[in-house]
C-alpha cells in the first residue's frame, strides 16, 4: 500500500485570545482536496508550543464535499470524517490524530478555535499538521 504525506498546514503562530465567551473562529484551510485515488485519510497535527485552559481547543476537521463544474454552490457534509483536537492537557511536542477509512473525493479542510467561559483567557498555540493519504490495499 503506497501514499503521501501532504502538508496542510505550515507551523504557524493561533492567538484568540480575543474570543468572547464559549466564542469561536473558523478558517477554511483549503476548500476542496481531491483525494480521489486515495481510500484512508490520517490528519496528524503536532503541538510546537501551547497555552490554554480546560474548556478551550483548536481543532483541525475535515469535511467530505465533491465540487460541482455546473453549480458554484459548496456541496459539503454536515458533519466531519476527520477531526483532532487540541486541548489543555496536552503539551508542546504532543501529536494528535485522526483516520478515516472511507474518503469523499475531496476534503474541505478547516481550523476552528473555540474559547471558554472566561473571556481574555490566552488560548495560543504554534502548530503544524500534515494528511497521510494511502491509497486501498
């Protein structure tokens, strides 16, 4: 079983520190990843530095979506086929991950941030993320 690994995210500095309460923020990574010729997904992000408390994550989700040349419309799932958090029990040099086993031909790749209940409570990170995609066995 060949793949590749592709990176989605360089290491790059998060602050949003500025949320309000329980508040969020998404980017969009990338809109459409065709991962066509691929059936297994593994999204690996590592922690390069973290500070942030109980009730606060950064997750990296993928949501499967297939683009059509006819509609400019987004077509994407409701929910996600790849999803790994970071939370305040991890530490700098930690991975997390996730798998999935059954790929929509692209991936719509996103961060999101969500705050806690306190408001100004530092939520930063500097982290970086790469997609393992293996094509099937």
């Amino acid at each position: 079983m060949s793949g590749i690994i592709v990176p989605i995210l360089s290491m790059r500095e998060f602050d949003y520190t500025f949320l309000g309460i329980s508040g969020t923020k998404t980017i969009v990574l990338h809109p459409a990843l065709n991962v066509a010729m691929f059936s297994t997904a593994r999204l690996i992000i590592r922690i390069h530095e973290l500070t942030m408390s109980a009730n606060q994550k950064i997750t990296i989700a993928a949501y499967g979506t297939d683009p059509s040349p006819q509609d400019p419309r987004e077509f994407v799932l409701s929910s996600t086929t790849l999803s790994a958090e970071v939370v305040s029990t991890l530490s700098a040099g930690s991975l997390v991950s996730d798998t999935d086993t059954d790929l929509y031909p692209f991936l719509k790749l996103v961060l999101i941030a969500q705050q806690g209940s306190s408001p100004g409570t530092p939520l930063y990170a500097v982290l970086s993320a790469d997609l393992h995609l293996r094509e099937s066995s």
